[in-house]
C-alpha cells in the first residue's frame, strides 16, 4: 500500500496540474488591474498613523471592499464567460465555481463519473431537501423546459445543493481518486499549516468531527503533533466538517505513510533560510541521500526500523528552489521531541509549583517507539 | 511616511496614545509615565536603541528638535523599539501585570486555535528576550504549547517586547487564572469509527505518563500535608 502511495506521491509532484489552481490563478490576473490598486492603499493604511478607532473602520470598509470587489470580479467573469463562452477553453461549471468561492479552498473537485454513478448516493437522498433538483444543478442539467417551474426559489436550491455535494464530497475523498486529489492539494498546503509553532508549519488536513451535516464545522488535523485545530479564516470555520468525514485524514495517512507522524520516524524540521550555518551541515548530512535539486529528501533513521525511507511528505518539496533553503533535516537524536518548556527567568518551573507543568504529556512521545509495541 | 502624521499627532494627542492604537499594536499595554519617568527601568536600554534620548523625548512627548525626514523616521523607529523593549520589563512589574491581567480577562490576545481548548484564552509569550531573533507567539495555559498568531499583522512584533517569563509570571500573581486540567481530552483520528492503532497506542502511552504524573502531585501533597503535622 505504501508503495502504491509513494508512487502516486512522486507522479503528483511531477505534474502539478490542478484545477482549482488554475481557477486561482485565473481569477487572480484577472483580479490584476484592482488587486493592485488595493495593494497601494493597503500600504496606504499600514503607514497611516491614525487613532485607533479610525485604523480600525479603515481595515473593516477594505475588508468590505475587498469582498465587494470580489463578487464584482466573480460576476465580470460571469458575464464575460455568457458574452464570449468561446474566448474561454474550459466551461466552468458548478462544481468548479463552488470549489472557487471564497472558503471553500479545501474542497476538491468531484469527478462527474463519481456523481452519476447512483450507487456512490445511495441513502442521501433522505438526507437532502429537493435532492434531485440539487443532483441536476451539480451536474449542470438544464431543467426541463417544458415542466413547468413549480421549483422554489433558487437559493434552497443552491443551498441543497452544496450539501449534496458536500456529503457526495466526503464519500469521494475516502476513494483513490479523491485521496489523489487530494493529496495533491495538501502538497501545495491548501489547507494551511499547523498553528503550533514546535510542528514547524506542518501541512494539515481537513477532518469532521461527525459524519452527520450540521453537527460542527470542519478542524484541521496535524499529522505531528496528532492534534485538532480550528481553521482561521472566518469563512472556513463556517464549513461543515461532514462534508469532509471523520475518516478521510486517518485513511490518507495510512494511504500516504510517507507524511511523517508523530511516532518513531524521525521528526521533520523545517530550517528556515535564517539559519544559514545550520542549512550547511543539513545540506551535508542530506547530500549522503539522493538529494534532487528540487526535493530534498530526508534520509530517515529509521529508530524502529519501521520505514526504510522517508520522503519528505511536506509541500515544501515541491516548491523549494535552489535560493530558497528551505531545508528538511532528520533530528539526529530522534528521541528528543519538541516540548515547549514553561520559563520563569530563565528557571524551568517545577512541577511542584501550582503554576507548572500539567500539560507536557500532551506532546509526549515515547523515545523509543518499540514501548508502544507497535 | 510616518513624519506628516506623527508630526500633526504629537500635537494633538500623546505618542503613546497613537502607538496603542496603530493597527498590530492590540497586544501592547500603555505603560506608566511614573515608570517611564524613572531612569533606572531604563538601565542598560541606551545601548540597545539609536538615538536612545530623541526616543524617550518622542515617547515622553517633549520631542522638540528640528532634523530631516529621514532622522526623523530613523528616531520613529527607534522609538517604537525603544517602548518595546520597555513594555518587556513594564508587564512584570505589579502594575503592569495587572493591566495585562485586564487584557487577558478582556480577550485582547485570542484563543487557543486547539480545539479541545474550547477558545482557551491565550497570552502573548517571546521565544527569547534578546531583541530581533524571533516574533511573538501565543500561550495557552490550558494545553501549555506555544501557537503562532493567527493574523499576519503580529508576525512582525517582536517577541522580545513581551519577553520569556511574562506569562508565567502572571500564573504566579494571579493563580486563580490556572485552568483545571484533570478532566483532559485527548483526540485520536479514526476510521470508519475505529480509532486508528498507533494513534490509540500513543494516547493510552501519554495516558499513563499523565497518571504517573499525577501520583507524584500526589506524593508532593502528601510529603507537605506531613511535613506541616
């Protein structure tokens, strides 16, 4: 299985073709000519030396008008595709254009095979109000021209749909051609990094805390510190977690073992380009494995002779150039993990002060991953 | 850039007052002219900053020196650094302990991003107290870890000016602000609803060192409740 995964691995950094990029990119130029206005005034806010109140309003009525320029960008380009639909090589459709919005970074692209295929919705058309008009607005079906429209209003429309395709969502992500996809995306860390400084920016996952719609909005899962998270984006915390599952992080780790986890694989540091002595020796250690220009490989040491080599899992592989040194290194002494330790003047607090440390099992691990008896 | 607006600001309102209110600086409390005032809070400080005196003139606002605009930018800065660096050492004084405990108590730092920490308010914590080596990051005194700050606009702040000690400092005067920990949750991925092997392995390991840890509390309680008899 391993195998298969880091085959799959490799021919993602390859070809990094992705759709939902390229929609971002694509909304970005097109975004050009305003985006750079705003820049300037953004700069225009930063150095303005104003009361606070008045710093304050400014950010909100730039967050407003960023947002309004957005839905004006979204619309031109609505009206450009209607006006010339041939200027453009790639029809956008629904399911592309939700995957677009604004804080639905960490969906992925449902193929249409998947959808159409009836067996993969078995059971959720109880689950979703006016499920058939919804399945036909994913899909892009006209309706029906002669039925007459005894439809309600689009938005309840528009909003079953986007629970249908949140729920078909989830049951994708669990098959090969999701985890694909979606391992893809969290190369290019479309789902952000771990907010816990000690994990080093670790790429984290989309995970649900129910399977059930309207339970909680979706978490972020790191695969160092095996935590929870709450996005940061305000629109990503309005997401709900079931349209991603309970099972899909825990299945993409077991698929892709590869990504380095809190056990006996040595864990993964990420040097920043500020430590330039560090770097140096890194690059000798890493230079033993078959270091590519483009991926650095940490060369495990595999403690418990579990793994025999690790890749690094991160999505900095794919972008670390020469002149960024953005280096992985293995810790040589695999068994000391990053605790933060609580300091009073310098002097560690003990455990015996009302005030010291309770939490430090919490990131424990056990040095030597033979005691877990894995 | 900051010249026209200081320069009509420092007329009309105080320079600390500004500072306070420009946007990244929601983690600052104002400090005390009593403090500022002294110069022995000051030891030491004038060699760390440029233009250490037009400063603390800026700062104190009796700045009343005529230079270019650049000079000008230059004590700007130096006069930004110079309160951080001062607000390090202002926080662990009782006064201002118990204006941050204002702050903490208000939510002016955020929550803990762990979702098992239930939006545990957090502190302002540096890495070191040596200035520019690294920005400031958040403590949860719930998980007791260290986050990065959500927003872009703190990444820029020194961590310095908050220094290494002051949260736990703050623990100490305020104990009453210690949350309970005996009651903690631990998350472990799962599969279909099976928890996933290792996983389940690793938080029944942490599980007995919490115990572990737990009885040797214990054994101190019961060494004092001894002692004391």
């Amino acid at each position: 299985m391993s195998n298969v995964g880091s085959e799959q691995w490799s021919k993602n950094e390859e070809e990094m073709e992705f759709p939902a990029a390229e929609v971002m990119s694509e909304s970005s130029t097109a975004a050009g000519n305003v985006g750079f206005g705003e820049n300037s005034m953004m700069e225009g806010v930063e150095k303005y030396d104003g009361k606070g109140d008045e710093g304050e309003d400014e950010e909100d009525e730039e967050e407003e008008r960023e947002r309004d320029q957005e839905d004006q960008e979204q619309e031109e380009e609505e009206e450009s595709y209607y006006e010339s639909g041939s200027s453009r090589s790639e029809v956008e459709t629904w399911i592309s254009s939700f995957c677009s919005i604004r804080g639905h970074e960490y969906f992925a692209e449902v193929t249409e095979d998947f959808i159409e295929d009836d067996f993969n919705l078995t059971g959720l058309s109880s689950l979703v109000p006016f499920y058939k008009e919804a399945l036909d607005m994913i899909l892009d079906y006209d309706p029906d021209p002669d039925e007459p429209s005894r439809l309600p209003n689009m938005p309840v429309i528009e909003n079953s749909a986007e629970q249908l395709y949140g729920l078909i969502h989830a049951r994708f992500l669990l098959t090969r051609a999701g985890l694909t996809i979606m391992a893809e995306k969290y190369d290019l860390q479309h789902f952000g990094t771990c907010p816990r400084y000690l994990c080093h920016q670790t790429p984290v996952l989309p995970i649900g805390s129910s399977d059930l719609p309207g339970n909680d909005t979706v978490k972020l899962y790191c695969p160092s510190c095996a935590d929870i998270y709450s996005p940061i984006g305000k629109e990503q915390n309005e997401v709900d977690g079931a349209y991603f599952g309970t099972s899909f992080a825990g299945l993409f780790l077991k698929t892709y073992t590869d990504i380095p986890g809190p056990f006996g694989v040595p864990s993964v540091k990420i040097l920043a380009a500020s430590a330039p002595q560090q770097t140096n020796d890194v690059a000798t250690n890493s230079s033993k494995t078959s270091a590519a220009a483009s991926t650095t490989a940490a060369g495990g040491q595999p403690k418990s002779g579990g793994e025999t080599e690790n890749t690094n899992g991160d999505g900095n592989d794919t972008t670390t150039t020469a002149s960024t040194a953005v280096t992985t290194t293995t810790e040589s002494e695999a068994d000391k993990w990053d605790i933060y330790d609580m300091h009073l003047f310098g002097f560690k607090i003990s455990e015996r002060a009302k005030s010291g440390p309770r939490m430090r099992w919490l990131r424990e691990r056990p040095r030597d991953v033979s005691e877990l008896g894995i | 850039m900051d010249d026209i607006s200081s320069e009509s600001d420092c007329t009309t309102e105080y320079w600390i007052d500004w500072f306070l209110g420009a946007q990244g600086n929601e983690f600052f409390c104002e400090i005390d002219d009593e403090f500022l005032s002294d110069r022995f809070n000051m030891t030491g400080l004038n060699s760390e900053v440029q233009y250490y005196q037009y400063a603390m003139d800026l700062i104190m606002d009796s700045f009343e020196h005529d230079c270019d605009d650049q000079t000008r930018e230059q004590i700007e800065r130096s006069a930004r650094h110079l309160y951080g660096l001062i607000h390090a050492r202002y926080i662990l004084t009782q006064r201002g302990l118990q204006k941050m405990f204002d702050k903490y108590k208000n939510g002016d730092f955020g929550v803990c991003p762990r979702v098992l920490c239930n939006r545990h308010p957090v502190l302002p914590v540096g890495l070191s107290d040596i200035p520019h080596s690294a920005p400031v990051k958040m403590f949860c005194m719930k998980c007791e870890d260290v986050y990065n700050p959500p927003l872009a606009r703190f990444a820029t702040i020194d961590g310095a000016y908050f220094g290494t000690s002051f949260p736990f400092l703050l623990f100490q005067a305020y104990p009453h602000l210690i949350p309970n920990k005996n009651a903690p949750e631990r998350f472990v991925p799962a599969i279909f609803g099976f928890k996933i092997h290792e996983h389940a392995k690793l938080a029944r390991w942490q599980n007995t060192r919490r115990l572990e840890l737990m009885q040797r509390l214990q054994s101190y309680e019961d060494e004092e409740n001894g002692r004391n008899k």
